[in-house]
C-alpha cells in the first residue's frame, strides 16, 4: 500500500516527485488540520506549520520533513514520545544567506581589507558566512560557545581543517572589536546557552559606533525593543531579515532599519532545490521507495573565483526592502510569491 504523505503546496519542485509512490495531498502552509492528518503517514512543511499534540495527536504520522533548517515549529520532545520522526534540511540555504548577508555588508560600507566580522553561531550557514569573509581577507572573531566547549576547532567549507585565520571569542568580545555582527543560531529557550533574546539591552550598547547588526537566524533572537533606541540616536545600523512576530512585524524597526527584508535571506533556486532533494531523500530511506530526483542542486562546492564584485552583482536587497515598505502586511505573500534569485556563480 502507498504511504499517505501532506505536503505544503508551497514547497517548490517537488510536484509529481512523489506521486508514483505515494499517494500525495497538497494543503496550504496553515491548511494541516487534525482532520486530514489522521490518515497520513507522513508530512512535509515549512516554518509555519505548528506540529504538536494539537495537531497530531490523533494522526497516524510516521515522519515529519521540514524544508526548512529550523525545527522550532515542531514540538521535537512531543514528537519523539509519540514516535514521530523528524527531519530537517540543515544547510540547505547556506550559500543564499551568505550571499544575502555580504551583499548587505558590502553595500552598506563593510570593507573585507579593512574591517571585523563578528560570526554569532558557526553552524552550516555561519561557517560559510566566515569563509567567504575569509577569503575576501577580512579579519573574522566567531562565537560559538557549544562547539568551542566541546573542543570543536572553527572550520570552514573551503578550508575543512582547523582554520588559524578564523578565531573563537566570548561574545562580549566580539561585539566589542567588530564592525559589523551577523546571527546564525538556532532558536532555543533552554540549556545552557539559550539564544532566546541573545541580542538585548547589554549586548547592544556593547557595540563599536557604527556597527551593522545582521539579524538573518530567528526574530527572537534579538530582542527588538532593545535595538530600537540605538538606531533612533544613529549608534548603530541593522539589517534585519527575520523578525520577532511574524508575520506581524515592528512597523518601527522596519523603518529604522537600513534593509529589511521578509525572511528570503536564504531563498535562492539551488536552495529551495536543495532542500526539496533532502527532504526526498530522507522519505527514501524511510519508506524504501526511490523517487526522480534529476534536476535539482547538488551539494554546495565553495566558490573559486569569490569576488567583492560577483557578490553585489548577484543581488541588491533594496528591492525587497521596497517591497516590504511598500506594503507591510504583505509579508507572507511577498515570500510566497517571491521570484527565487541565482546564487553567487
């Protein structure tokens, strides 16, 4: 028998991958209802779709596939105590964000020669972050506390071995020293390093004058009534691309911010194609079926010829910004209709 498996409808290249093995529902990102769960098997989302008992507790889902990095939309301890599986897409988006966030750097007066960049998570977006940084020469402090207890030494796509150009520092000292800090962690509200609010009063008045704030990780990870003073008295500039609230997001920190953007840092076509190939790829191996992968990305190779020039040419994040500004309350629909760019070749 084919497995039932629901999938957003808004997850790209996917349609007719899957419908000569299973038998394939399409709903909307909030259309998962406990109604048409109980029959299915498995579930493919993206960040919206809330996945806990409310939703499930009924169901006869096996696996839930996020098409996304984050998990903080499915209640994971829920999940593993009814035997749910959960898989995510980790690194799908790396390379767009990275473009994403030197694209903004580099327009905003960021100068690789001269400047610091300050890498908050080094995760499978953080670390590209910092190597592109790296190649580009600038100076590169990381804070990643999990991994540096662990002993975990800071490597990069393009140098996998301990990179010496590359530095661990406490977070304080980071945002001391650096000219510009970019956030790549998880949400996570518990353990002993929570990033909820990672970003608040105290950090923020840590920083040098003048220094861009990047937020391109989780909303709440910054702490936006923490910022908003800051860049009213002009101590500070913000790029922000994800938001506490969304889509409901602070009309004031849209309009303080240099660039603001509607959650697309990491919307490239090989990204959305990546992360469709690993969420296929982990249904495979769980129901055993092979399904027609051809055409999508492969696995991320470090640029060659990276260049201050191939990352501006690539993508202006002022378009998006206008569209935000433009018209607010379309955020959700501005991602869904969002025309997915080309990453730096």
């Amino acid at each position: 028998m084919k497995p039932k498996i629901i999938i957003d409808d808004n997850i790209p290249y996917i349609q007719g991958r899957l419908e000569p093995v299973a038998n394939v529902e399409y709903v909307d990102q909030f259309g998962f209802t406990p109604a048409n769960v109980r029959n299915a098997d498995a579930m493919v989302i993206r960040t919206r779709t809330r996945c806990d008992s409310s939703l499930l507790a009924e169901s006869g889902v096996k696996i839930i596939a996020t098409a996304t990095i984050g998990v903080d939309q499915i209640d994971i301890p829920w999940c593993q105590n009814a035997g749910i599986k959960v898989v995510n897409s980790p690194g799908c988006n790396a390379p767009a964000v990275a473009q994403y966030v030197w694209s903004a750097l580099l327009r905003k007066g960021f100068d690789p020669k001269k400047h610091t960049l300050g890498v908050v998570g080094c995760g499978n977006i953080g670390s590209i972050v910092a190597d592109w940084g790296h190649i580009l020469g600038a100076r590169i402090l990381v804070s990643d506390p999990p991994k540096q207890e662990a002993g975990i030494p800071v490597t990069t796509p393009s140098k996998p071995g301990p990179d010496r150009g590359i530095d661990y520092a406490p977070l304080e000292t980071l945002l001391k020293e650096c000219d510009a800090v970019t956030l790549h962690t998880p949400l996570t509200r518990d353990g002993n390093h929570p990033t909820y609010h990672l970003i608040s009063d105290k950090e923020i008045a840590a920083m040098k004058p003048g220094a861009i704030f990047i937020n391109a990780a989780r909303g709440p990870v910054l702490d936006t009534q923490a910022i908003l003073q800051p860049l009213r008295d002009g101590k500070i500039r913000a790029v922000i691309d994800t938001w506490e609230g969304e889509p409901d997001i602070n009309r004031e920190l849209l309009d303080l911010a240099d660039i603001a953007t509607f959650h697309i840092a990491g919307y490239s076509r090989q990204g959305k194609e990546r992360a469709t190939r690993m969420v296929l790829e982990e249904l495979e191996k769980f129901f055993g079926f092979e399904v027609d992968k051809n055409g999508l990305a492969p696995a991320y190779i470090s640029p060659k010829d990276l260049t201050v020039e191939s990352i501006i040419s690539s993508y202006d994040p002022a378009i998006d910004t206008a569209a935000l500004r433009s018209d607010p309350a379309a955020f959700d629909t501005l991602r869904r209709n969002y025309n997915y760019r080309e990453e730096v070749s």
